[in-house]
C-alpha cells in the first residue's frame, strides 16, 4: 500500500505523461480501487476512501472519482457502508478541482444504473443524493463540467431513471432560472438546448405546465440569434408533444415569426421541421396557413432556405394524406397496408364521398337513394372555377365545413332515382321493419318524395357512424358517377393539396431548379414521390406520371435508383392497373440498368412480382436469369440477393416453372465462388425441393434429388460434397419429404460420405446424422430398415481421428449446437 501511495503522491510527471485513460479500472496492471486494501496505516476501508477522496494531491481525488462505480460494489452488501459513501460522494461532487468534478460527473449515469439494478431504495438515494449534483452541475462555472452533466442529465432521462418529481422540482426549476430573460447568454443558450432535448422524454402535461410559456418566449428573443435558432430546429418536437390545440393557439403565430426572420439559418431550420409542426395541426389550418407559409420559404432570397424548403416539400404534402379518402395507411414498422373497411362498404366503396357513398352503402336498407342525399348535407354548387368574391360565397353556414367547401359538385343521377322509384313498388317498402323501429320512424316534409320509403332512427345512425369520418375531411375526392359505371376520366387538377404546393413539387424536376437550388433536387423528388402520390390517391396518378417518367430517366444514377428502391411501394399504391400501364416498362427498364440500380429492383423483386397479375409476372421467368451478370463479377452481394428473392419468389409460380427456370438458377448459385452465396443457394434447392413435393410433383422431386447426388455428392472438390451434408440435413429439418422418400434416395449417398478423406465433410455428416436424421421418430421406430445401419456409421464417426469429427458424431442433440461455420 505504501508503494501504491508513493505512486499517487509522486508519480505527478508520469501520469501527465501517459494520461488517466491508461490506468483504467480495466487495466491489469492496476485497479483503481487498490487503495481500499489493508496497508501499513491501519486504516478502515471507507477511512482510506475518507483519505484519499479529500486528498492534497489532485490527482489521488481524480483516480477516486474514477473508480466510484467499483467502490459502490466493495460496499454494496452493507447498508451503512453503502450510505457512508453516497455522502461521500456529495462531498466530492464540491471540489474545487473541474477535472475531478468532471470526472465524477461522468460516473453518475453509471452508478446509476448499478444502483437501480441492485439497491432496493433505489429511487431514495438516487433522489436524494445524485441528482442534486447533475442539477448542481448544470449552473457550473466550468465548461467542461456544464457539458459532462448535461450529458450525464439526458443519459438518465433515457433510461427512465429520473422520477417525474425530480423532474419538475429539480430539473425544470434550474432550466427555468437559465433561461430568464436576466441569464448569462451562455448559460441560456446551453439551457435551451438541453430544455429542447429533454421536452421528447417528458410527458405532455409536464411540458405545457412548465416548459411552453417559456419556450414561446424564448422563441422571440430578440437578442440572441442562437437561441431563436436552437428553438426552431426543436419547434416540431414541442409540437408534437403539446397537441393539436396549443400548437395552434401558442405555438402557430411563433412559428410563423421564426419563418419570417431576418437570419436565414433559423428560417432553413422552420423549413427542415415543417412536416412534424403540419402533423400537429388540424387540417384547415395546415390547407390555410401552413401552405402559403411553405410557398414563401420556397421563393425564400436565400438559397439555402429554397434547399432545405425544396427537401421537405414532399414529407409536407404527406401530411395532407387520409387514409379514409387513400384506402391505405403505414404501420409503425413502414409496411404499407389497405384500411379496413367499414362493415357497410361490401363492394370496396370505402373511398366514394358524399350523399352518393351513403347511399351506395346503405343500398339495402329501407333508405332510398335520394332520401340519403337529403338527409345527409346541403351541399354548395360550385363549378370548377374559383369562387367569386360576392357575398353568397362571403357567407358562412352554421352547417359548414371543409369537406362541403373543397368537394366537387354531385353528379346528377336525377334519371337514375325515377329509374329506382319505378321499380320500387311503394306496398314494398315497409317490409322488415319491426314494431320497436315503427315508433321512432323519421318522416320526410311532406311533399317530398312522395313515393320514399321510411327509415328508422337506428338505422340511420348505422348509417351516419360510418359516414362520421368523411363528414370532416378536406381532401375528399371526386366522386364516381354510380356504382355500376366507369369512373369519369381525371381532371388536369387535384383538390387534395394546394395547387400551389403539387405545381412547386411538379418544377424539381426542371433542369434549371438543379442550378438555382440543389444539384440533388431531383433526388428529393424521386424520394418523397411515393408520399406524395399516397396523398394524391389513385385518381390523380395523372399529376405525377410525367414527373415520374422524366425521373425515371434521369441522368442521374442515384435518381433512379431512389425510383427502383420505391417501385414496390408505388405498385401498392397505386393498384394492378396503373401499375401494369405505368409501372411495368418503368421496372423493365430499370432491369436492365447499371448495377446500382438493378440492386433497388432486385431487393424488393418479390414485393413487386406478387403484386401483378399471373400472366403478367410470368413473363419475368426468363428474365431472371439476368441477374447472374453483374457490371463487376466481384459484386457477390448481388448475386446473394438474388439468392435470397427467389426463396420467396417460389411461391408465386408453380412447380413447373419452379422446376424449368429457377432450379438452374439455384444450381449456378451453389457452385458460386463465394462462399455466402453457396450456402444461401442450398436454402433455395432445399425450397425448391420441398415444392416439388408439396404440389405432389414427386417425379420432378426425383429428378431433382438425383441431379442433387450427381452434382453434389460425387462432387470432385470437397466442398460440394460437404454441401450435399449440409443440404440432406436442411432437408430433413424442415420435412421437405416423406422420411420414407429421404431414407430410400438421398440416405445411402449421404451415409457413404462418413468415409470421405476430407474431415470437414465428415463433421458435417456426423451433425446431419446426429442432430437431424436420427432425431425423426421415421428412424427410431423399432425394427426400422436404417436403424442399424445408422448406428454403425455413427459409431465409426465418434472414432473418427479428427477431434471435430467425434465431438458431433457423440454430441447430445438436446445440448446447445455449436456453430460450424468456421468449418465451412
């Protein structure tokens, strides 16, 4: 101990020299906690830590801050102890030395998480004595310090190790005081950037209560550019955690003087956030304000601004989506599925609007065509023209709303109604309804309608609550004609988004945005399109189809390949049809691009060849074989990929043209210079084979188990020969065949392999055979033909010369299996 002492007290140079970090708590040569065993001064454990914590020498307090984590488990198993040093470390946590206090600082999240996984009053002492020291910590004079708690501060909000009572009497208190108006700039600067940090990991209510008021100030502060900008760049996420109300009644006028301000890198900032402030508003807002806002950052003086407004146009347009009027909507996981429909909708009519959808919905009840139209809403007529400044248009109906103002007008079905009412007899119409419902029948003005059929309340209440979620929505579409007739042709426009808005994404593709804006618009384009022809819906594909197009060919590889990594996404979005018009020649072209490219198809060729028709993705059997040429052979990953699709692949054609065209492929595959590849190929021949037999094609199975024996286990090189192992034993787990069909063909081949000369095929015979053959009770059973056969081959292998060899042959199949890819 005393040598260790010198080493402390004079030993000033050498640790300047090589620095703290060599003298680790994982470092052999010392432990940093030594000092804590019996030496010549009979001291106590905790009076040695007393001495050295308290120290003269500023580097003994530095190694004991260090090593404060392994000084808690020295003394973790006595409550007292445990205490004595937690006080302790509140007395060091005021040394005068930064470097100490820095260091101990760095400590506290890993203390504590020691102690929330062993001491049970956890939260007492945790409360009590380290989070006053982070918050301490945070007003100190030290730069250094400042920036260890305040990283210190978040690592334990991350893991849930502060409780909401600290937070609010400790943590907020202090970000409040450092950010009056009153503060050191520094000090505020660094408050509102740790405050806008910690608003993600505190929960609504904390946040309006203590922080909003002082962020909607902060984000006026006139004096310090640093602090409007910090509040800019985190404005989404105050947004998204307030809600939809105080977004807009404290938060919107903000932002709009941040998007207005004379520093363009707050404005760029306003521009980079736009979507997520858009999606904590209500739709109206985001129609009415929000977009003639993004259109004055778009045409912004600066061009850094037009760049970040130009990156973030498409995720704003997203925001317009509704996944009642698109029919799909994305899960957490990005998988993009179809809604589900409301019990009404049995013909797929989900996504008709208006007094026509109700009426197509409720086809079978007693509620007559025209009867849903005038029960439903008054609609405005309006042409498509914009509407003229006079005062019919000026006035505002108490029965208002944005799905009345932005729909197109209905079609008249006048002919079609006295078509219904003829064949409708009027003794019909009353039939089925039920005494209970005849009470509260609801009885059209006279006059109207004389011939109508009377509804009940019940029934039009069914009716209106799956009409409710369209009653609001401002991005209703155009509605068919009827049920039973074609859609009318598209119109040139769109009433989903601004036209503004679709007209500034349409320009990215022109050739002068790249010189006047980003070298890489076109890229942005191409990868916020699907996005935005989500938000269109099918009906105006015809807005963007030229625009994709143009993108398609761009001259840009990574523009086309954003296209090809999308395409699948587009298909699901868009529907067989326009997908087999559109989409196809595009996806046939990018087969044949450079590999960059062709990488994008590739990696989603199954979820883009399921989507069309059978006929339609038949034709890309013979273009398969393409992928086996790359621009530069070494790409093995390519061909690894490829591997990889046609596993899935197989499901989507029968077993004859798995048979004629991909069982070659397979076989090019496992004979691959990579060994990655190979051993992805023999999963494909095992699918394929178990294909064959799943369709009951056992002759084409036969055919393809003895062009397996040929290739593979009378394979010159041993490495095809230990395949023809791993592919038998792959078999037999995943019951590829009837046992009977396996021991009668592929048994005797892989049995004469136990004698090969190469010990790798051995071992991978002595795995197939222990861990996979004899496992099946088809072997087990007494009396079995290869029972005997098995155990003599089995027992020659764990007498095998080469160790691997008998460790499998004799491993027990329930014991943890031992990877034998370094084998391979």
């Amino acid at each position: 101990f005393a040598g260790l002492s010198l080493y402390f007290e004079d030993g000033h140079d050498d640790l300047d020299d090589f620095g703290f970090d060599d003298y680790g708590s994982e470092c052999d040569g010392i432990r940093i906690t030594a000092f804590l065993d019996a030496g010549q001064d009979n001291l106590t454990p905790l009076g040695r830590l007393e001495k050295y914590a308290f120290s003269e020498n500023v580097f003994n307090r530095q190694i004991v801050a260090r090593g404060l984590l392994d000084v808690l488990r020295e003394f973790s198993d006595n409550e007292n102890d445990f205490i004595s040093v937690m006080e302790t470390v509140a007395r060091m946590s005021e040394d005068g030395e930064p470097t100490v206090r820095a260091e101990l600082m760095e400590q506290v999240p890993n203390i504590a998480m020691f102690l929330h996984e062993s001491q049970p009053n956890f939260p007492a002492a945790f409360s009590r004595y380290l989070v006053p020291i982070v918050v301490r910590y945070l007003t100190d004079p030290n730069n250094q310090v400042r920036k260890t708690s305040q990283a210190a501060l978040l690592v334990l909000l991350e893991q849930g190790l502060i409780c909401k009572g600290d937070m609010e009497t400790k943590v907020c208190p202090v970000l409040l005081d450092l950010t009056e108006p009153s503060s050191d700039d520094d000090y505020k600067i660094e408050a509102v950037a740790i405050m806008c940090k910690l608003v993600t990991m505190l929960s609504k209510d904390t946040v309006e209560h203590l922080l909003l008021l002082r962020f909607c100030e902060l984000c006026s502060d006139a004096r310090l550019f640093q602090v409007r900008k910090v509040c800019a760049a985190n404005f989404g996420e105050f947004c998204s955690i307030v809600g939809q109300d105080a977004t807009e009644k404290l938060l919107m006028s903000k932002f709009f003087d941040l998007c207005s301000d004379s520093l363009w890198g707050i404005r760029k900032a306003c521009a980079e956030c736009f979507m997520i402030v858009s999606n904590s508003t209500s739709p109206g807002v985001r129609r009415t304000k929000l977009s003639p806002l993004f259109i004055s950052l778009i045409s912004d003086q600066s061009r850094w601004v037009r760049q970040a407004a130009f990156q973030s146009l498409g995720r704003f347009i997203s925001t317009f989506a509704n996944p009642s009027s698109t029919g799909l909507y994305f899960k957490e996981d990005g998988t993009l599925l179809e809604v589900p429909r409301c019990p009404f909708d049995r013909l797929g009519l989900g996504k008709i609007k208006g007094a026509l959808w109700l009426a197509l919905c409720c086809r079978d009840s007693p509620l007559s065509i025209e009867s849903s139209m005038r029960c439903s809403f008054n609609v405005q007529e309006r042409n498509n023209n914009p509407p003229t400044n006079n005062e019919e248009t000026e006035q505002t109906d108490e029965n208002f709303n944005s799905f009345h103002y932005w729909r197109p007008p209905l079609p008249d079905i006048s002919e079609e109604l006295e078509m219904l009412k003829d064949q409708v007899p009027l003794q019909n119409q009353t039939a089925g309804i039920k005494e209970g419902e005849k009470e509260e029948m609801v009885v059209l003005e006279d006059g109207e309608m004389a011939g109508l059929k009377p509804v009940t309340s019940s029934q039009i209440q069914k009716v209106l609550d799956c009409l409710q979620p369209h009653m609001d929505d401002p991005d209703a579409q155009d509605l068919n004609h009827s049920s039973y007739s074609c859609p009318p042709p598209p119109s040139p426009l769109q009433n989903v988004i601004p036209q503004q808005l679709l007209d500034q994404y349409l320009s990215m593709t022109d050739p002068a945005r790249a010189q006047t804006v980003d070298t890489e618009i076109a890229k942005h384009c191409a990868f916020s399109l699907p996005g935005v022809a989500l938000t269109l819906g099918q009906q105006n594909w015809h807005c963007l189809k030229d625009t994709y197009e143009t993108l398609a060919t761009d001259v840009q590889w990574k523009v086309r390949r954003t296209l090809a990594f999308s395409i699948h996404e587009l298909a699901v979005i868009l529907g067989d049809q326009l997908t087999a018009a559109d989409l196809v020649p595009i996806f046939n072209g990018f087969l044949k691009d450079l590999d960059e490219v062709r990488i994008g198809v590739l990696k989603h060729l199954y979820d883009f060849l399921k989507l069309l028709h059978a006929e339609k993705r038949r034709e890309y059997l013979y273009q398969l074989q393409e992928f086996m040429v790359t621009d530069n052979s070494r790409n093995w990953r390519f061909r690894y990929e490829l591997a990889e699709q046609l596993i899935l692949i197989i499901e989507l054609y029968s077993h004859y043209d798995v048979y004629d065209y991909l069982r070659q492929i397979a076989l090019t595959l496992c004979s691959d210079k990579v060994s990655e590849v190979r051993w992805i190929s023999y999963k494909l021949v095992v699918e394929i084979l178990q294909k064959m037999y799943a369709c009951g094609a056992h002759d084409l199975g036969l055919n393809f188990i003895n062009e397996l024996i040929v290739r593979f286990c009378h394979c010159p090189k041993w490495v095809g020969r230990q395949a023809f192992a791993f592919i038998c034993q792959a078999i037999v787990e995943e019951d590829c065949m009837p046992m009977d069909q396996f021991a009668q063909h592929l048994l005797p081949s892989l049995l004469s392999l136990s004698s090969d000369p190469v010990a790798n095929v051995r071992v991978l015979v002595a795995k197939a055979l222990r861990q996979s053959v004899m496992e099946k009770a088809y072997f087990k059973e007494p009396g079995s033909a290869y029972s005997d056969e098995l155990e003599e081959t089995v027992m020659a292998l764990q007498a095998d010369k080469d160790r691997d060899v008998r460790f499998f042959a004799s491993q027990d199949s329930n014991m943890a299996l031992m990877d034998t890819a370094a084998l391979i």
